[in-house]
C-alpha cells in the first residue's frame, strides 16, 4: 500500500505489568478507531523503565517472546485489523535476556522479533546489566501494510543502522524508545539533549529517504528523579515534521504516510544512488588510528 495511516502510542507506565498491557491494548484500540493501520507501542511499555538500578529481582519482568503478551496483542491485532509493533523484556533462556521488539500482522500473526543490536550503558541507564546484544542482525517484515524496519531507542544514535535496515527494503523505520530529561538538570541541557535526538532520527530519514517514526515514554520515574520527555514524532523523508507529540502528556496519534514519496525523493536527491560501496571497508574498524 502507498498509503498508510500510522499510530503512535505515547503513554506513562506503572509498576503493574498487567495494567500496562491493558492500558496499552486500549491504546491500540483507540488508535485504530482514529483509522490507524500500524501501530508502535514505545520501549519496553510493560513496566516502568527498571534499567535505572542493577537488581536481579528485574528479571522477573521478561518473558518469552512469543508469550503471554504478544498472544494478548495479537488477539487485539486480529479483532481490529492493525500491525502492532511491542517492545519487550525477553527472557530467552537462563541467564540470557534481550530487548526485544515483535512485530504481528493485522491478523494477529506473529511474524517475528528485533533485538536491539546497541545496548547502553550510562548513569540511569544501566542497560547492559540486562540486556545481552542482539544476534538477529537487522530485520524488516512485509505486513499488511507495508514493509516495516525495527530499530530500538539506543539504535537510533547509529547510521548503520538505519542504513542497513532501509537497504534491506525497509520502507518506513520505527523507533520504539526510551528516554528522558534527569529533574535535575537545567532547561536548556533538556532541550539540547530532545533536539539531538530528534535530529539525528531526522538526519537517518534523510540520507535513506525513507519516514521515520520515533515513539517514546512519557512522564516521572525514578521517584521524579527522571522525567520521559515524550515528544513522539514522524519525519518525512526530508526531515519535515508531519507531527510532534508534547513533552508532558499521553498522546494517540495518527499519521498518514505516504511510502510512495521515497522514489520521488530518491531520485530527486540520488544518495542511495552515488553510495561508494568500495570505499566503506574502513567503518569496519573500532577507529582509524
């Protein structure tokens, strides 16, 4: 399909699994009521953001993928006809966990998952002590709806890899994320740190012409000590903004998307074209001393 309407989900989350998950089914509910076709859930909307403290009693948190969760959202995929994107704690085996994100067709198949290939490890944001990285590689998936590209928050700092995902067809890339404002910085670090990280998303839908999707939290954490600064987005293949959430509020929106603007736009401005695949062996290389 050329077109296709796409929902974003921006919500707060609990410390009760069970509540989250119903919170976020009526949310997809709600966005196919407003004509969604796609539907992105953000990072890891199970349960609050626990990676801000090393606890082994986190853990309990996963659950295989598929599971219990992807079975509830593949029913609600079926019943109202959309792709769902979820994001998830995996527990794959002992003592080997992933972020994880699964995608179900619109009838509720599931058609399968991304491991987040770049795992963080930063104050608030103690990642690797859960998460083991990805070995899936880079996935897209054909659906109902198009031919959807996975990435997750961390991800989205790293051309390669939206580079690799877009060259493998993808035609729309999904962020699921994460991320937030610490209560006790200063507003101006706040808003240098969203505009980063909505630029460089921008940035990939530009030099792959492709639209790009970012979905994140919002709301307190940590006690107030982290606030998710929300401000889900959908960039156009020339970095247009087609719609910016709020940085304070629970945001259902609908985007429609037209995928077939990425020909226009890549042959307009040929990037894809002049890429001098024979020069690139030194980004193999941890640096270039």
């Amino acid at each position: 399909m050329a077109k296709v309407n796409v929902g974003l989900v921006q919500m707060s989350c609990t410390a009760d699994k069970a509540e989250n998950l119903k919170k976020a089914e009526d949310k997809i509910r709600e966005a196919a009521r407003k004509g969604a076709q796609i539907v992105c859930l953000q990072e890891l909307f199970t349960s609050l953001y626990f990676c801000d403290v090393e606890d082994y009693e986190n853990f309990k948190l996963a659950e295989p993928i598929p599971g219990p969760s992807t079975d509830a959202l593949s029913k609600v995929a079926a019943e109202e006809g959309v792709v769902v994107i979820a994001s998830l704690f995996e527990a794959r085996a002992k003592g080997i966990y992933h972020n994880t994100t699964a995608v179900i067709d619109a009838d509720g198949t599931y058609l399968g998952k991304y491991r987040k290939m770049h795992i963080p490890d930063d104050p608030a944001y103690y990642e690797k002590f859960y998460f083991t990285p990805g070995d899936l590689g880079y996935k897209v998936w054909k659906t109902k709806f198009g031919t959807l590209g996975v990435l997750i928050c961390w991800d989205q700092w790293y051309p390669e890899a939206a580079r690799i995902t877009s060259l493998m067809g993808a035609e729309i890339l999904f962020y699921p994320t994460a991320i937030g404002w610490a209560t006790s910085q200063d507003e101006a670090t706040n808003i240098e740190q969203y505009n980063a990280w909505q630029t460089i998303q921008r940035g990939h839908a530009v030099a792959n012409g492709v639209h790009v999707v970012g979905v994140n939290r919002v709301g307190f954490e940590q006690d107030g000590a982290m606030k998710f600064w929300g401000g889900s987005f959908v960039s156009n293949p020339f970095g247009t903004l087609l719609y910016k959430a709020s940085h304070d509020e629970e945001e259902v929106a609908v985007v429609l998307i037209d995928t077939e603007a990425t020909d226009k736009y890549r042959t307009h401005w040929p990037f894809m074209r002049d890429r001098r695949i024979d020069s690139y062996e030194p980004i193999l290389k941890r640096y270039i001393d």
